[in-house]
C-alpha cells in the first residue's frame, strides 16, 4: 500500500510539473509575439509608444510566468497581473491616439501622458480588477477618436485593408480571450496562448493602418552623442 501511494505521488508529482511546462510555454512564450507590433512601433520613432509596449511585453512575461508555474519572480503574480493591466490598456490607448492621425506631435504627446495618467488613476480607484472607471477612461478616447473623424468630416488616409484586418482578427480574439475566462475550460491556456497570439497579430494591422512615412520622427531612440 505504502508503495502504491509513492508511485501515485510521484505519477502526480510528474503529472503537475508536465502541467506546469505546458502553462509555461504557452503563457510566457506566446508573449513574445508582441515583439512583432513592437518592431512597427520601433521603426517609426514613436518613443513612448516603445516605452509602454516593452513595459508590456517585459510585465506579460513575467506575470504568465508567475502564472504557470505558480511561484513568484521578483514580484506575486497579482503584482505583475495589476501592473500589466495599466501598461496594457496604456498600450491600447496610445494606438487610439495613433488612428487619430493628428498633424502636431506636441498635441499627441499631451494626449500620451494624459492617457497614461487617467489609466494608472483609473485602475486604482477600480482596485485593478473592477474595470469600471477603466472602461470610461477607454470609452472618453474612442470617443475622441471618433468625434475627430465627425468634426473633420473626414477620415484619415488609413491602409483599409489593414484596418478591416485588424479589427477582424482582433473581433474573433475577444471572444477566444472570454472562453479562456471560464473556469475549467482552458486548464493548459491554450486559449489564453491562442488569444495573445491573435492580439499581436491584430496590433501589426492596426499600427500600419496610418501612412508610416506621415509619423516618422527625424530622431533616433538612442543617438551616438548619449554614450
């Protein structure tokens, strides 16, 4: 008896650490498919759009890291989870300013630090995990997106194709990331890997939807002339 339960504790003991592999590869390792957003983001000069979307990609690892192996690096996992949550839906803002398509820069940089703020505060009154006051600091910037392209009478000259692309992949994403949310339905996070995957790619279409050549800076990230 005494052996057949060591076995049994060394077939679950096996069992959990395979669990744990899988988690790993498929939560941590699929964040790594924002480095592909990132690099539109990079060759266009945006400086804090660069900022936030590695504080993202580092803040995503390391909190489905935490996650799938159920252990703590540097910070607990709600720690890396409530930091991820303010750069992330940072990140979706500054891509909100970004469709604006707005002639001053000086104008895109109030509205980036505005953003950033309002979500930080927001997430705070909301305790990271109630989105209330989140979600009406994201609705106060689609609205400002859309009330532009209402007032211009116009839209931007935006890439269609990549735009239609974009908010296809980033529509069937949604409901991927919600089924992934049911308890029981997703234990290795296949769906969770699966929606990561389909955001960065979402993200790729959205950030060249505006004309590159409109947007580039003259300056560079980091010039010779700092070291």
């Amino acid at each position: 008896a005494t052996v057949s339960v060591l076995y049994w504790r060394s077939g679950r003991e096996k069992h959990e650490e395979m669990n744990h592999i899988i988690r790993l590869v498929v939560f941590a390792f699929t964040s790594f498919a924002f480095l592909w957003p990132l690099k539109v983001v990079l060759v266009g000069r945006r400086h804090f759009e660069v900022f936030i979307g590695v504080a993202q990609l580092v803040t995503s690892v390391l909190f489905n890291t935490c996650k799938a192996l159920e252990t703590s690096v540097v910070l607990e996992e709600k720690q890396w989870h409530a930091m991820n949550n303010i750069i992330a839906t940072t990140y979706g803002m500054l891509l909100l300013i970004h469709l604006q398509a707005n002639h001053s820069e000086g104008f895109d940089m109030f509205l980036r630090y505005i953003a950033f703020s309002l979500i930080w505060i927001a997430q705070e009154r909301d305790h990271y995990w109630d989105a209330k006051n989140t979600a009406f600091i994201s609705l106060l910037f689609i609205t400002l997106t859309i009330g532009k392209w209402a007032y211009l009478a116009r839209l931007p000259p935006y890439n269609w194709s990549n735009i239609l692309r974009g908010l296809l992949i980033i529509s069937v994403t949604g409901c991927i990331w919600l089924a992934s949310m049911q308890e029981g339905v997703d234990p290795y996070g296949l769906l969770h890997g699966l929606a990561q995957l389909g955001a960065a790619w979402a993200l790729k279409y959205l950030w060249t939807a505006v004309p590159m050549d409109r947007y580039r800076k003259s300056d560079v990230l980091l010039p010779h002339a700092y070291f």
